[in-house]
C-alpha cells in the first residue's frame, strides 16, 4: 500500500513531467533540424558544423554556480529560475521555427544555440530539484520516472515531430513543440518549493568554489568520478556500434526500426520503470550491483547475435533484455549521482557529475569503429562486456551493498 502511494505520489508525477519537459527540446536541435535543413538544401558541412549547437549541454556547469547562490524574487531559488528557464526556452524555440534555413542557416544557428543554452538551464534547474524534492528512498523511483519523462519527450520530438513534418511545414512543427512544453510551466508553477534546509552560498564566489571543496573533501571522492566514468562505458561503447552491426549481419533498415527502435523504446521504459520500483525494494547501491551485471551480460548478448546471425527472434530477445537492464541500469546511475549531491549545492555538483557522465559518450565511442573492424564483431562485443568489469569491480569501495545512503 505505502509502495503504491509513493508511485502515484505528486512528486513521482512532477518528475515524470518535468523529465518529458528536458527531453522535449534535445532533438529539436538534432535529428529534427538536421531533416529542415536537409530539405532546405544546405549543404552537408553546414549541417555537420551544426552539432557545436550542443555545447551548452557539455558546459552547463559553468553557471549552475548562479542558480545555486541566487534566489529570484517570485516562487523560490528552485521553482523561479525553472519558470524563467522554460519561458525563456519556449520563445527560443519559437524563434528557431520562425528562421529559414535556406536562406540563413547562421541566423537558425544563433536561434538553435539559444535554444540549447535554456534548454541545459533547464536540465540544471529540474535535476537540482528532483534531488531536493525527494526523500533518498524515492531518489530510485523518481529518477525512473523522469528517464522515462525525457524519452517520451524525446519520441514526441523526433519521431513527432518528423511524421508531422510530412503534413505541414517546419515552422508549424516548431510552433506545436514550443506549446508541448506548456505542461511543464503548469507543473511548475503548481508544484511546491522544496524545503531548503541545508541554505544557501553566501557569496557568488561560495557558490563556485564550496561545491567543489565539499565534494572532493570525501573520502573515496575520486573514486566517486572514476566509477562514474566506467560504469556504462560498456554498454555505451557497444551502442555506438550496433546499427552497423545489425545491418552488417543481414537485418533490413525496416526491421532495425521496427524491432530495435520502436520496441526497444518500450522495452527502454519498462526497464527504467521496473528499475525505479525495484530501487524503492533494495534501495541504490544493491540496485547499482544488481543492474550493472545485467547491463555486461545484456552486452554480451550481441556477441551471441553475431554468432547467430540473422534472425528476428533473437534480435528481439537480445533488444528486450539490453534495453530492459539498460532502462534500470540508467535510472539507478541517475539516482545515484543525486543521491551523493549536497543539498546545498545541488546544482552546481549535480551539473559537473552529469557533465562528466556524458565523457564516455564522445571519448570512449570515438574508437569504436575501428575496435570493430579490427577485432570482429563477436569479439568486439565480448571486449565490450569485459570492459564493464572496472567499473563493477569499484562499486566494492564506493557502494557495498549493506550501506545505507545519507540524506
């Protein structure tokens, strides 16, 4: 009973809501701006140069400093600055539907980089709340929750936005995007401040230099960072490779879809989902153990496939389960990084370990494509697997089982 009533709780919702509202706007100035500009004839290199738009969600710890020093005069520290973010986001997104690519893709560039900037004050703002919004047993759940808020987010965007593309013009998908995020503004100004009781920096100057300070006076801090960067590099070295991989061992572009996009979503958000309840059962750090060693051998499941070859049965077996440990797997590395923030500088320590976390994403899959094509695919995905075990191996020091997290 007290299971259920945590689930269908306010703040379970708001962090659904508010996730849907940061996923939203990421692919806008990806996958669905690179299709305007495409149909628009700009040229390849334009539209390749065009992903230094993303900067902003590398550096955001750069001013998270200012949200966590400055309280606004209307709705509180958390709740105003999001409501300044999200408007803020909405005009910007307007103003990009509003540019021509064609005839001035730099103007679209200007546009798109305000849209990304807000977009990654928005990330900062959400993240420091749902860290101070929930109890450290509901950190599991909630963090679930919000994975899921952003991958709907980011399905209504891309493939959303996309399929209407086909039905009406660019400048009206965008206008019907900048109204989606709608719901989130209602979320937030109906949604209550959390209560702050660790305060406040007293100086612009504690703001930036305490966090850091606070953080790395920890024992075992460094450990901390090392194991953030290895514990889904396995799984993220593997996904960089495995649209090649599939339709080098035989599967047609419709069953890639089909299979690994459509159903592997849903497969993504009922793993994060079941990962969330799980967390309230076992709580992070069991959670971390028990979803890391599904993420290694879910990985090694490609190289079972690359055995196989083709065949849609295991390919659906193989994407059902490594986008179900992957969906618990991410979830509880989320709720992870929260739970070790300082209530007092959530902002600033969330946005430097979510910054670091993306590392791996560019660092780690650069090599990839030659590892492949030098090793095989079946022992690429066997080197994938076994790379994960650094990162398990850490969570011996920095997470045991039987300890229990601090509020």
């Amino acid at each position: 009973m007290q299971m259920l009533k945590t689930i269908f709780s306010r703040r379970m919702f708001v962090s659904f809501s508010m996730g849907f509202s940061c996923g939203l706007p990421l692919l806008l100035t990806i996958t669905v701006l690179q299709a305007w500009m495409k149909e628009e004839g700009v040229d390849l290199t334009v539209i390749g140069i065009m992903s230094l738009v993303g900067l902003p969600y590398t550096v955001k710890f750069l001013w998270s400093p200012v949200m966590d020093r400055f309280t606004l005069p209307f709705l509180g520290r958390r709740r105003g600055w999001l409501l300044i973010a999200q408007i803020t986001l909405i005009c910007s997104i307007i103003c990009l539907g509003l540019t021509s690519p064609g005839k001035n893709p730099w103007m679209v560039a200007i546009a798109a980089m305000l849209v990304t900037f807000f977009s990654a004050s928005q990330d900062i703002v959400v993240d420091a709340y749902r860290r101070e919004d929930l109890s450290d047993a509901e950190l599991g759940l909630g963090s679930s929750l919000y994975v899921n808020g952003y991958r709907v987010g980011m399905l209504l965007a891309s493939g959303g936005g996309l399929i209407m593309a086909d039905h009406m013009s660019f400048q009206m998908v965008y206008l019907i995007m900048a109204a989606c995020m709608l719901p989130g503004v209602v979320t937030t100004m109906l949604t209550p401040e959390p209560v702050n009781s660790a305060g406040t920096p007293k100086s612009l100057k504690d703001a930036v230099l305490h966090p850091l300070i606070e953080y790395f006076s920890r024992e075992g801090a460094l450990w901390i960072l090392v194991f953030i960067l290895l514990y889904k590099i396995g799984d993220t070295m593997a996904s960089a490779m495995t649209i090649p991989f599939y339709l080098d061992i035989g599967f047609s572009k419709t069953e890639i879809g089909a299979i690994v996009k459509i159903f592997g979503f849903w497969a993504t958000i009922i793993g994060s989902l079941t990962g969330g309840i799980m967390m309230l059962r076992f709580g992070i750090n069991r959670s971390l153990w028990i979803f890391g060693f599904l993420q290694a051998i879910s990985t090694a499941g490609f190289a079972v496939l690359g055995l196989i070859g083709h065949s849609i049965p295991a390919l659906s077996c193989v994407i059902a389960f490594e986008n179900l440990s992957g969906g618990m797997g991410t979830a509880a590395y989320a709720a992870f990084m929260a739970s070790i923030t300082n209530k007092k500088f959530t902002a600033t320590q969330y946005a430097l370990l979510s910054s670091l976390m993306g590392i791996p994403r560019v660092i780690a899959s650069a090599p990839t494509g030659y590892l492949a094509k030098n090793m095989g695919w079946v022992s690429f995905f066997v080197f994938c697997t076994l790379i994960a075990i650094p990162g398990m191996l850490l969570l011996i020091k920095i997470a045991p089982p039987s300890r229990k997290l601090q509020a």
